[in-house]
C-alpha cells in the first residue's frame, strides 16, 4: 500500500490523526483553507492559537483539533510567492518537512496536507507540488512511523497536478 496519496476533497471532514494547515506567522486564520480549518475546529483553536508565538515561514507547530475529526492540527507557514527568487523553493519544502516532523512528535500516523502556499500565497501549483511531494518522500523516508500521508486536493486541477507530480512513484 503507498504510504503517499491525492485525493480530492475537504481537508476539514478527513480522518486523520493530524490535518495540516496552510497558516500564516500569525496564526491568524483569516482566509482559505485556515477559515474553513478554523470554522470546522470551533473558537477554541483560535483562542488557543492566540496564546501561541508567531511561526516562522518553513516552520510548523502543533496544536488540539478541537471538533474536528482529526486529532491535531499542524499549522505550517509556506512563503508567500515573491517571484521565486526569494528562497521559496526551501521554504516550502521546509514547511512540509517540518509539519511532518511536527506531526510525528505529536503521535501521529495518518496526516492529510492541504496545497500549502499555492491560495493566496500564489505558489504556481506545478512548481509547488513538485517540491511538496520532494518533501513528503523525505519525510516519510526519515519517518517510518508515519502510515499514510494523504494530500487533499481542493479543485479538479489541482488534483491532476498532485496526481501528475506523484505518478508512477509507486510503480
Ligand atoms: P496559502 O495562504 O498558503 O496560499 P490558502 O488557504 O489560500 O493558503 O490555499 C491553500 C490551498 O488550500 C488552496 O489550493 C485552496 O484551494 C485550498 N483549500 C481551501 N479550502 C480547502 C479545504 N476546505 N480543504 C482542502 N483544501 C482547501
């Protein structure tokens, strides 16, 4: 069984031990996935998020899922696109890695990964699911606790593009 898959759907009704979220530094959950995240958990994951120190952009923390199905939330901050040139490559790849690893520490053997960065951060989607799957293979290399890592895809397209960059790696 691949411990790597796409599927396509609502990343806030999944089950899983930890869902992942595309924060901000702030933790302040504002738009995108991190409202629908925030709505579905209940005030209490933004009041606890409150008490929180800002994240840096590639690092991830971890916190209660509240009334969400999944067990804990991974808030992961992805750079915002600046042109490419501003170490976003690094950045995102750090902000998968370390919401895995954040994960793992947690207890965690199932976790599901919206498209960090690629919303209102404007990461272009192909470049960005590239290096998220990069990754994810590293992470579960490192990390053989980890069961499955599910990527939750939000439009068709998006879906083909994740479907397409993790195609035939487990051929
Ligand atoms: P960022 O600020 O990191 O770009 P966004 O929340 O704007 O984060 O977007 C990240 C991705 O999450 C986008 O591809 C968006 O379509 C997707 N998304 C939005 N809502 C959901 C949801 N409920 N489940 C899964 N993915 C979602």
């Amino acid at each position: 069984m691949a411990r790597l898959e796409v599927v396509k759907g609502d990343i806030t009704t999944f089950v899983a031990d930890a869902i992942v979220n595309a924060a901000n530094e702030q933790l302040q959950h504002g738009g995108g996935v991190a409202l629908a995240i925030s709505k579905a958990a209940g005030p209490e994951l933004q009041a606890f998020c409150h008490n929180l120190p800002t994240v840096a952009t590639g690092d991830a923390v971890v916190t209660p899922g509240f009334n969400l199905p999944a067990k804990f939330v991974v808030h992961a901050v992805g750079p915002i696109w600046q042109g490419g040139t501003n170490g976003e490559p690094g950045l995102l790849f750090k902000a998968y890695y370390r919401a895995a690893q954040v994960a793992v520490e947690a207890g965690a053997k199932t976790i599901a990964f919206p498209s960090i960065s690629t919303g209102i951060y404007g990461y272009p989607i192909e470049d960005a699911a590239e290096m998220a799957v990069a990754a994810l293979l590293e992470a579960l290399a490192d990390f053989l606790m980890i069961e499955k890592i599910t990527i939750v895809t939000f439009s068709d397209e998006d879906f083909l593009v994740f479907s397409e960059a993790t195609e035939g790696l487990f051929d």
